[in-house]
C-alpha cells in the first residue's frame, strides 16, 4: 500500500526503495501485487489513515528512515493486534482456529531479556 500510495504521488521507485530501506525490484513487486497481498487492506480505513499519515511524511520529506521504519513496526504491530491476520493464520494453520488461538492480540512486551 505504501509503495502504491507513493507511486501515485509521482516518486520513482528508486526513491521509495531509498525511503523504505529496500530495493527498487522489491517496490515493483509490491506495486504490481506480486508481494505484500496476503491481506487485503483495502477497505480498513483505520489501516488506510495509518498509510497515509507515512505516505504524507514521505513525500513531504519530512520523515527520516527511522520514523519511517518505527512507524511501519507501529502499523504492523496495529494489524496483529487488531486481528487483521487471523484469517490468513487460521489457513496456513487450521489447528489455530481450532484452539482459539489469540497470539497476535496480546500485548508483546517490549522488554528484552
């Protein structure tokens, strides 16, 4: 969805590689749904915003990478706990739903042993 949002903003894919931290072939699998498609997120509106708010400061210039990777781990972490992955869990492993399995909702720790 980034890669999309920022292509459609006019930047080039070697200048969302540069401010993504990966590599110019890896945007054009993500723009052309060859990547990143598990979980259609389309129609999360909460997702959406979060997107825009890293599309905004990307194309503004205004985000460093580390905002911008802190700010993708804050939406990845989001979606788990959201339960936006269940489904995809629950196909990859049948036996999870089974066990009401609710990992990914639960508050990780941030503390490192």
């Amino acid at each position: 969805m980034i890669s999309r949002a920022l292509i459609e903003r006019k930047l080039t894919q070697a200048e969302i590689a540069e401010s993504l931290g990966i590599t110019q072939p890896a945007v054009s699998k993500y723009f052309w749904d060859k990547r990143g498609r598990a979980i259609d997120f389309d129609q999360r509106e909460d997702v959406k915003k979060m997107i825009e708010v890293i599309t905004d400061g990307i194309a503004s210039g205004k985000l460093t990478h580390v905002q911008v990777a802190n700010m993708i781990k804050e939406i990845c972490d989001y979606v788990m706990r959201s339960g936006y992955m269940c489904s995809l869990h629950y196909e990859v492993d049948p036996l999870a739903k089974s066990q009401n399995c609710r990992i990914c909702m639960e508050e990780q720790s941030s503390n490192h042993a």
